[in-house]
C-alpha cells in the first residue's frame, strides 16, 4: 500500500472512529459519556483514576483524552487532575486533551490549558457543544499526521533522488580502479560525491560534507554538487574549482552553512595526482611498502569567507598506491566506551590490505567500522577508494 492510501485510511479512522479514553471516577458520568460518545463513532476506553489512565496511555495508543480534574483527594480544587494532565504529557506530548470541570470553575479551567489541555468542558454539559468541542482537536491532529506524512514523502522521494544521483555507475579508467560507499544516516544526506571523466587515462572526483543534518544539509549538499558538475572540467585546477565553489556557497547560503571539501584530479598516464582539500579530513596514501601519508594541502572549509584562497597539492602516483577519501562520520564512529574509529582504524585496516583491489579494500573497511561501533553510525558516511595498477 501506497503512502497516499495510507494517509487516506489513518484521516478517515481518526475522524470517522477515533480511540478516545474517558477518565472519570464518578460511574455515572462514564455510563453518559460512553453511551453518548459511541453512538457518534468514537471506539471507547474507560478508566476511573489517575494511575489507570497512566496505565492505559503507556500501554496503548489514543487520539483523545476525555478527562475530569477532580479524583478521590477533593472535590474542588483540580490539583490531582493538574498533576495527571502533565504527567500524562510526559507520556505522550502529541495527545489531545480535553478536560472536565465543574460549572463555574473558569479559572481552573484556563490553568489547566495553560498546563497543555486543548479545551474544557463544563459539567453538567450539552452534547452538542461536547461533540463539537471533541471533533476540533481530533480535526487538528488529523491536520498534523497528514502534514507529517507528506513531509516524509518528501523526503522519501528526495533520498531516492540522492540515492540515485549518489549510486550510478562509476567511470572506469586505464590504470586506476576507483569503489565508492554512500550511506546516509537518515532518509537524506547531507554528504555528496561524484566522478568526472575527462579521458581513458583522466578524470577528477569530489566529496563535500555540509554542516547540520536532514533537508538542509541535503539542500546544501546538492547545491555544491550542482555547482561542481557545472565547473568540472579537465581545464579546471583543483584550486581554482574549489575558489569558485567557495564564492557560489557564500553568495547562495547564510553563514554559519559550511561545508568541507575535496576535490582532486588523476591522471594515470603520467602518474599526477592534483588536489584542494578545504577542511575536509585528510585524504590518506598508502604506498606499496606500507608507509602512508595525509594529503592536506588545501584551506578552511567552503562557505566561511568569500575570495578566500585555497592551496593546491600535487603528487606521483606509483603502482600499488591506495587512496582513501571519506568523510568524518566513518572516522567519528564510536564504540560504546567513545572511542572513535579515526585515521589509525583506516590505516589499521589498509595496512594489511593494501593488495587488495578497491571494490574489496572498501569493503573491508565498511565492515571494519560497523565492527567497531556496533552497526550504530551516527551521521552519515562516504568512502572513496583509489587503487592504482
């Protein structure tokens, strides 16, 4: 089932045979209610004191709460019913709650929906005027459960957007093998990658991480791999795309929207490797003979500072070599006692691995990470891996 029929099925039971809990310890008012209340559609609960309308609302799930104010300690002030309105808030914060007073007992009232309570009704009531005031909070939550299934539609539909942007087919090069991982924490990520081929023997990758999480990470995430796609080119040094990436962030997006940023041409014939990272972590290098470096050459991160100006680096690639580029939610992952995976798990595990090919090499250490925080990542992950021939 679709998620516009589901919406369609939840509006029509919530107005048509809403699950509504009556708490009254007077027998006689819950005999009224329930004949009243069930004669016009509502599936009824009742309960006579505080403690079982606690019970009931941990153990099942309501879309209104008819409640009185006043239980066994006295019959007037509606200190009990106050207590228990806020207490079962703290259960469920999204329940709709409509209190009972007695006649005349305005400012107990107006406390009570001060303390969260949607309306009131006075005792003894008029059924119309109950039934209306009962049918507004049910309309509204209805109004918000729509809204909130169509925002997770959205969101759907944005990461398969992602997912396939993210996941298409990687160019293939002479001499180079190149395996990527994109694993959003969420419905959509914050992270963006892409391969860019200009030739058998060139092309160029990027990775950017775009501060915060959900839509507007992803917004920002997907205006930089907009931006990059336009600028890409085999004319384009690493330093001048990131310059201008900096100013198209900067123009578009408020401060305080930052982004870290690799980009880097390769080039397997003549074995140059050109780079900028801007406040990304490192790319690391590891040679044949398991020595390894960290690539920092670059600057601060995108979106901090128009004009700013960024650093180039360059090296030989040799064959043998492994690159990988990730973002920090692989090295910020953490075992239970905080312990991070960082660049020496990376490094851990490209040591002894550094034969493998890139496809086996990434999935080598996607399962080391998962190994080490127990399958729980926290932010989205991105992994690039670059074995050269």
């Amino acid at each position: 089932m679709n998620l516009a029929a589901q919406e369609e099925m939840t509006e029509a039971a919530v107005l048509q045979a809403p699950r509504t809990l009556i708490a009254d310890d007077q027998p006689d008012v819950v005999r009224a209610l329930r004949l009243l209340l069930k004669a016009n559609g509502h599936q009824i609960e009742a309960v006579h004191s505080p403690a079982a309308v606690l019970d009931a609302v941990r153990a099942r799930s309501f879309d209104l709460l008819l409640m009185d104010l006043n239980y066994a300690r006295d019959t007037t002030s509606g200190i009990e019913g106050l207590e228990l309105l806020e207490q079962v808030q703290a259960v469920d914060s999204r329940l709709p709650i409509v209190v009972m007073t007695a006649w005349g007992s305005t400012d107990l009232a107006v406390e009570a929906m001060q303390r969260g309570a949607c309306d009131f009704i006075e005792k003894p009531w008029e059924n119309t005027r109950l039934l209306a005031k009962l049918r507004r909070p049910l309309e509204q939550r209805n109004r918000h459960r729509a809204s909130g299934l169509e925002i997770t539609r959205e969101l759907e539909l944005a990461g398969e957007m992602q997912r396939e942007l993210a996941l298409g087919q990687i160019p293939k090069f002479n001499g180079l093998e190149i395996a990527a991982a994109w694993q959003p924490k969420g419905a959509v990520s914050g992270d963006a990658f892409d391969v860019f081929q200009f030739g058998a023997e060139s092309g160029a990758f990027f990775i950017a991480d775009a501060v915060g999480k959900g839509m507007p990470a992803a917004l920002l995430a997907a205006h930089v791999h907009a931006t990059v796609r336009a600028l890409a080119s085999e004319d384009a040094s690493p330093r001048e795309l990131t310059e201008k990436v900096n100013t198209a962030v900067c123009e578009r997006v408020e401060h305080g929207r930052f982004v870290s940023f690799v980009y880097a041409r390769m080039d397997s014939q003549r074995r140059r490797f050109t780079y900028t990272c801007a406040g990304h972590p490192a790319p690391m290098l590891m040679r044949r003979d398991g020595t390894w470096i960290g690539l920092t050459k670059g600057g601060p991160v995108l979106g901090e500072f128009e004009g700013r100006h960024f650093e180039e680096g360059e090296i030989s690639l040799e064959s043998g070599d492994r690159l990988v580029v990730c973002t920090d939610g692989l090295l910020e992952a953490e075992r239970t006692s905080g312990e991070a995976f960082d660049a020496r798990g990376v490094i851990g595990v490209l040591k002894p691995n550094r034969s493998l090919g890139a496809e086996e090499l990434r999935n080598k250490l996607l399962e080391a990470v998962r190994t080490h925080c127990g399958d729980r990542l926290n932010d989205d992950v991105t992994l690039l891996v670059l074995a050269v021939a």
